[in-house]
C-alpha cells in the first residue's frame, strides 16, 4: 500500500496554532497626551498601540480584535463604564480583557468597573513600568485562557473545530452578520452510508476517512474568517460569513464533487478502499432580530 496515502489519511488537519506576536493595544483616551505616553510605554515594550478618543470609537476599534484594551472612563459622548458594558455584552469582543484608566481614586467606581467585566482598574497617574507589567500579565494569562479554549474546542479525531467551537462561532457571526446586514451561509455535508464502511471495511479505516475528509473540504474555505466543524459522526459543518445562497450552493456542489472524485482515487490508487459520495445541505440568510439560528 502507497505510504504516501497512508500518511494523508493519519495525519488530521489541526486548527492553526496562535502565533506569538507582540501584543496588540487599542488606548482609548480623549487627552492627546495620555496617548501619546501609552504609545511610547508600550513601543518601549513592544507592544502595538493603536488609538481611539472617544466611547464610540472604541466600540468600533474593538472589532479588530486586540489583545487588550485600556479604556478611559471619562470620554466625550460615553462614559468608560457603559463602554466596557457594552462591549462584554457582545460575543464579538466579550472576551478581550479591558482596564480601565481614571483620574478618580474611588473604590465604588473601581467595584462598578469590576463588575461590569473589566479585568483591571489603574487610576491616573500612572507608572509605566506598573502598566506595562499588568499589560503583560493580563495579555499573558488571555492567551493561555484562549489556548486552553482551542484545545477545548478542537475535534480529537480531525483536528477541526468541534460542534461547541461551531455553536460560538455561529452565535458571534450571527451577531456580526446582523449588524452589517449581509448575508450568512451555511453548509452541512454527511458521508453518504457511512455505516456500511464501518461494516466493510472496518472502524479503523472508517476514521481514516473521517480524518481525510477535512483535507478535501478545507482547502475549498479560503477566507480566514470561513469555519469547517465537525458536528458528530460522520457530519461537517462549514459556516460562511459574507456568502449568499447563490455562492454557498456554488460553494456545496464543489466540495460535493471533490469527496466523489477524491475518495474514486484514492480507492484506484490503493487498490481497495470505500468511494465515499457525500450529501450536501445549504441554507444562506440576511440576519434579523425577528429570527435566531439556535
């Protein structure tokens, strides 16, 4: 049997390991010079800092996913406290960690900020030697939470997402999707009588299957933001933001074609082995508050 083949099957695709980057942080204040401070402490301890004066603007800038934010409470249209409310109330940025910078030395306002989610509270003025380091260490302890968070959410057999990995990403699409109003596409692929592989040709070679299929299905999800899951046994998943019916069928027919002709193949190759055919759903909508996906 072709040892190449072999290793195509037992090696399962894996969900991309986080890279370690410098840490990324959004500063929002309405002084210039608060500002321009931060940008120095942290390109000091090479972190990127990109910036933001008011509560709406920080609102806006969190969709661009950084590490941290250190949020003013005091800001020209939205107090720093609503902020932080409104951003943990929303799955796309719930779980960035925010401090709260405040020229107010007051325990109750402090008590406020914690309980609205804030990781941290630095009253002005600052050290910068003490900002950087609860910087780095809340930076630190995210990404060992997020890292957790992917191995939690990592399917053991295929190395994709798992079914709660895709219930979190359709519900924070779902929310993002809502706000632009464009359209969320959805495609369900189940291996055609599985079963009758299992029988055949046995489990073993039944998982080999499963392993290979998201090498056949993923390389068709191009853009960063597409997600293939396994739902269980032999059901996939891929959610596609951005995407129509029109291009989520389009998108379902190739992938569909891709399994028969990959698969007849791989079977011709070896000389034995199941010609899986698959079977294809698709849905694609414009979110509404009126609708829910769960």
């Amino acid at each position: 049997m072709d040892q190449d083949i072999l290793a195509r099957y037992s090696m399962p695709p894996v969900m991309p390991p986080e890279v370690d980057t410098d840490p990324r942080i959004l500063a929002v204040d309405d002084d210039p010079g608060t500002l321009h401070l931060i940008g120095t402490v942290l390109d000091r301890d090479r972190m990127e800092c990109f910036t933001g004066a008011t509560g709406r603007e920080a609102l806006e800038l969190a969709a661009q996913a950084p590490d941290l934010i250190l949020l003013d409470h005091h800001l020209p249209d939205l107090e720093g406290l609503e902020v932080c409310r409104l951003l943990k109330a929303d799955p796309v940025t719930a779980d960035i960690p925010v401090v709260m910078l405040t020229a107010d030395h007051n325990p109750v306002l402090e008590a406020r900020v914690l309980e609205a989610g804030a990781v941290d509270f630095i009253t002005k003025p600052f050290a910068p030697d003490v900002l950087t380091a609860r910087i780095g260490t809340h930076v630190s302890l995210a990404r060992k939470t997020r890292l957790l968070e992917r191995l939690a959410n990592t399917d053991p057999l295929t190395g994709v997402a798992n079914r709660r990995f895709f219930d979190h990403a359709l519900e924070r699409e779902w929310a993002r999707t809502l706000r632009s109003q464009r359209p969320l596409g959805l495609i369900v692929a189940d291996v055609d009588a599985f079963k009758a592989v299992n029988d055949t040709y046995g489990h073993q070679e039944g998982d080999a299957c499963l392993r290979f299929l998201p090498h056949v299905l993923g390389p068709h999800l191009k853009r960063p933001f597409d997600l293939l899951a396994r739902l269980g046994g032999e059901e996939f998943v891929a959610l596609l933001p951005e995407t129509d019916l029109k291009g989520t069928l389009r998108l379902a027919e190739l992938m569909r074609a891709d399994v028969e002709s990959s698969f007849a193949r791989l079977a011709d190759e070896r000389g034995t082995g199941p010609r899986l055919t698959s079977s294809f759903g698709c849905a694609a909508v414009v979110p509404t508050r009126e609708i829910a996906p769960w």
